[in-house]
C-alpha cells in the first residue's frame, strides 16, 4: 500500500487538468496495472507537466507503443 501512496504524491501537479485525471486514474485502475505497466506509468510522471498534458490530451504522440497503451487508458477515465 506504500506504494500507492508514493503514486499519489508524485502524481500531484502543478496543472490542475493533470491533478485531476491522475488522481481518478489511480484511484479507478492503477492497482490493476501490471508491473510493466506501472513501470510505464513512472516514466510518464518523470515528465514535465505541459508535455504529459500534451501526450494525454492527444496533442503530441507518444513515444512508445507501451505509453501509447496507458495514455489511452488514462484518457478513458
């Protein structure tokens, strides 16, 4: 459970649109992510704000097929 809580803070952002769907995304799927995937997921919180928000509003393509999966699960939230 320590580790939801770390996804948690490290998904708190300055962009509050980011703040928003993070925070529904792990609270509704994040437990079911298997280990790549949440691997996946860290990378995409390494990230700056505004090219995350870009990747997840569409804006900009994603750099891997594997990010490209999460991102459309994050934007089905």
């Amino acid at each position: 459970m320590k580790n939801i809580e770390r996804v948690r803070w490290r998904s708190r952002r300055g962009l509050l649109e980011l703040d928003i769907v993070l925070g529904r995304f792990i609270e509704a799927h994040y437990m079911q992510l298997d280990e790549a995937e949440k691997i996946v997921f860290e990378a995409l919180l390494d990230m700056p704000d505004n090219p995350l928000w870009d990747m997840i509003a569409g804006r900009t393509e994603a750099a891997h097929s594997e990010q490209q999966a999460l991102l459309d699960k994050i934007r089905a939230v």
